[in-house]
C-alpha cells in the first residue's frame, strides 16, 4: 500500500488529522491497534477550550455539539472555608469553551471518514515503523497476514504506549516527568450535570462535578493510587462527593447508579522531540497532562492543528517552514499546558505529607486569586487556552 501520510493510531487526534487532510486533498492511511468498538467505547475527556471549538466547527465536524453540547464560560472553584472563586473565562477573554464528551467527537470523526471513503484499518497488530529518517514505512499484521504501508511521512498518533516515540533512538529522546500520588475515581451517570463545571478543596482531597451532556454528568474524587474501581461502591463514591461539596452544591447533585467507573492515574510527561526525520508526533505520544485543567484531547487538537498545516504548507505551498517548526512550535503550547495542569494540580489536591510550608504558599496562591484581577485574567487567559501560533 502507498500513501501520502501513513497515521498510527486510530483515537482523536489521528482521525482528526486525517479528517482534515483529506478536505485538503492529502491521502492518509490510519492504522488502529484496538477494534473500532473498543475506541468508542472509551471513555475520556469531555471540555472543548476556545481553539477546539473553533478547530471543529472550521471542518464540518460541530453539528452535533453546538446542538447538545454545553456552552461553558469558566469553573467554579469551592475551597473549604474560604470564599469560592469563578474562573470567568468570557469575562476576561470574550471566549467560550463547551463541554462536549471525547466519545461523541470520536463517533462524529469515524462518520466522516467513513462517509468520505477514509481508509481505517482497524485490529493492526504488531505495527512497526522503519526508517522514518529516509523512505519511512509503517508494517503490521491483521488476520494473520503481514502487510506494509509506505510513505512520505508518518504521523504517530499512538498514545503513550504506542511505537511511535521508541521510534525515535533513546539517545536524541528526552523524557520529562512527575507522577503524583493520588488518582481520580471517576462515575458517570445519566442524570442531568450540575451547571457549571466544579472543583472542589476539601481536607479530604479534591471533588469534580463535570459535564458531558444535558443527561449525562462525570464526577470524580480523589484517591490513592493503591485504590481500584471495585474498592470504591457506588454507595461510598456519592457519600465521600457530597461530603467534599458544599452543601449548597451537594443539594443540587442527582445521585443515580454509575453506568462507567474508573480510576485515572495523575501524570505529567513530555518527549521531546517531536520531530524525527519524517516521523511527527501528536497527542498523548508525546506528551501526558493530569486532567486537572482538562487539557489533554485540547493539546492532541492544537498538535493535529500544527501538524496537518504543516503537511498541507509541504503539499500544497512546496513549502517546509512549518514542517521545520513543528516540534518547536507545539512543544511551547505542550509546556504551557503542563505549568496551568501542574499548577491547578498542585492548588487543588491534598498532597499525602505535605509541610506546612507548602501549605500556607498553596493557600496563599488561592487568596491570591480571590483579591486580583490581574491573577485571575491570567488564570483564565491560560485556562480557555493558549492561541494557536501563526
């Protein structure tokens, strides 16, 4: 098989980047290691900054969320004896975010390739890729046959597990990480969200309220990470979120049976570089956020945003610039991602040992955004995220 772009992997980012390829008459290949009910069954992040929005809405692909989708202009903040705090997004950027699931944009991505005659290959096992610095190749297997996909470029869009960072040789690669030791047990259930999106500081760690659809909410506390989904009945989820919450919050929460539990680690990680030879990297490949802040599917859309001009500049324009500039450019949104996750992260959890010291300066940063606007246009400027880079 012969094609233009050869895409490992089959989530968000991948199809989004083949999506918008093809309207610019780039021809792509994706390559899926998971079946193709297994990717829409996952569950994932479900809040649209400014720049997502706008990225789907510009490629015909935002019928279905600006008509189910929830308009959001900031989060709420609620923090244990103190006063609560909005990060008023559209008040200090004019901007308007929306809480749409991952699972519907990955259904509404997998229609129009579809529709479109998009080439998706999923259960590809054993995919590997060769001389991404020369004539790059992708192979794989499927149903027991080998089969090989050349190309001009691959685009590795495989997550964290995936080839494609191994692809690039240990000795150029460099990883940067901190783990924490808390995670996120999370619940879904159908029944109508709370109105704004929530974070809550509570003694006993974090508690989120966030929303997926007009019937359908995501809600999360913290825990240690030695914790498992069955550890946590539903039964003790709603006793320790409604505890966390305020009561004037917790009265307005409709409990119901959970139809999705999971547990979600809390990491932030970046490889660097995201170019090598003819391999690009996008999404979670490159780079991990903890969901505070949810920025994870928004940095893999600004990634696919960066990337597909670039090829497009290379097809269309005979030009390299933004192909030369790819990992540069997108490695400073990833960074600036990684601080407001951090930072978020760390103002918000309760952290197993901290010193007192840490805690009064974590207080502080809080009081901080109580009492100045400067600190909060900041926070929201962050927050609705960065502009995409001409």
């Amino acid at each position: 098989m012969r094609t233009q772009v050869c895409i490992v992997g089959g989530g968000p980012a991948g199809m989004l980047l083949s999506h918008v390829l093809a309207r610019a008459n780039i021809d792509s290949v994706v390559l899926e290691r998971q079946s193709k009910s297994h990717v829409l069954e996952r569950i994932r992040a479900g809040v649209l900054e400014h720049g997502s929005v706008e990225l789907l809405r510009e490629h015909g692909l935002a019928e279905r969320m600006d008509r189910d989708g929830l308009v959001k202009d900031g989060t709420l903040i609620v923090w244990h004896e103190k006063d609560d705090f909005f990060i008023d997004t559209a008040r200090w950027t004019g901007k308007r975010m929306m809480a749409w699931g991952q699972t519907a944009i990955t259904e509404d991505l997998y229609a129009a390739r579809e529709r479109d005659g998009g080439q998706i290959v999923c259960e590809a096992d054993d995919v590997a890729l060769h001389d991404v610095t020369g004539n790059p190749y992708v192979t794989y297997t499927k149903d027991g046959a080998n089969h090989r996909v050349d190309c001009d470029f691959i685009a590795g869009c495989d997550g964290f597990h995936g080839p494609s960072r191994q692809a690039i040789p240990a000795d150029v690669r460099r990883e940067f990480e901190r783990t924490y030791p808390f995670g996120w047990i999370g619940i879904m259930v159908e029944r109508p969200p709370l109105q704004k999106l929530v974070y809550a500081y509570h003694p006993d760690g974090v508690a989120i309220a966030s929303q997926r659809n007009p019937r359908l909410s995501r809600y999360y506390v913290q825990a240690p990470m030695s914790d498992k989904p069955e550890d946590w009945s539903d039964e003790r989820f709603w006793e320790a979120l409604l505890n966390r919450l305020p009561d004037k919050l917790a009265n307005q929460v409709e409990t119901g049976p959970s139809i999705e539990k999971s547990m979600a680690p809390l990491r932030s990680f970046v490889a660097e570089p995201m170019r090598w030879g003819k391999l690009f990297l996008a999404g979670d490949a490159s780079h991990i956020v903890p969901p505070t802040g949810a920025k994870g599917l928004n940095l893999a859309f600004s990634d696919v945003f960066y990337l597909s001009r670039a090829l497009i500049h290379h097809y269309v324009e005979a030009s390299d610039h933004y192909l030369d500039c790819y990992s540069e450019m997108a490695l400073r949104r990833v960074w600036a991602a990684e601080k407001i996750s951090w930072w978020l992260t760390r103002l918000l959890h309760v952290f197993p040992n901290a010193d007192p010291f840490d805690e009064k300066l974590r207080q502080n940063d809080y009081d901080q955004l109580l009492r100045s606007e400067p600190a909060q246009h900041a926070l929201a400027y962050e927050y609705v995220g960065l502009p995409f880079e001409k």
